[in-house]
C-alpha cells in the first residue's frame, strides 16, 4: 500500500549476469506493460552480450566469407 492507502505494484526483474531492476506503479496494467517491455529489453541486451551498434550485431551475426562458387 501507498502512503495514501491505495494499493502499489512492485515489479523486479532479475536475470543471471545482469544487475536487477525494481519499479512501483501505481496501476498493475502499468506494472505488467514495464515488466514486459523491460525483461524483453534485458533479455534481447544479453543475447547480444551487452549493448552494441548495429554495425556490431550484423558482423556478429551474419556469416563469415562465402567462397565463390
């Protein structure tokens, strides 16, 4: 509950190798929508190995030389 006696929604996010994240909403629409937004954001940041450029995910990602045919 809130100062004011209304009802509060704490989210906290923790994944393995990131630090955690905590946040209080006062709608619980409000929380779910964070929590969505922010674990997918988290998720995506790991599976690149932290944040990088564009030009940096295309190189990790796209394959190395095709040898001529």
């Amino acid at each position: 509950m809130g100062r004011d006696g209304k009802p509060t929604y704490l989210v906290q996010i923790r994944l393995t190798g990131k630090p955690s994240v905590a946040k209080t909403f006062e709608r619980r629409t409000d929380a779910k929508e964070w929590a969505a937004k922010t674990e997918a954001e988290m998720r995506r940041s790991r599976a690149l190995g932290g944040r990088r450029t564009v030009a940096e995910a295309i190189d990790h990602y796209s394959p190395g030389e095709v040898p001529p045919s």
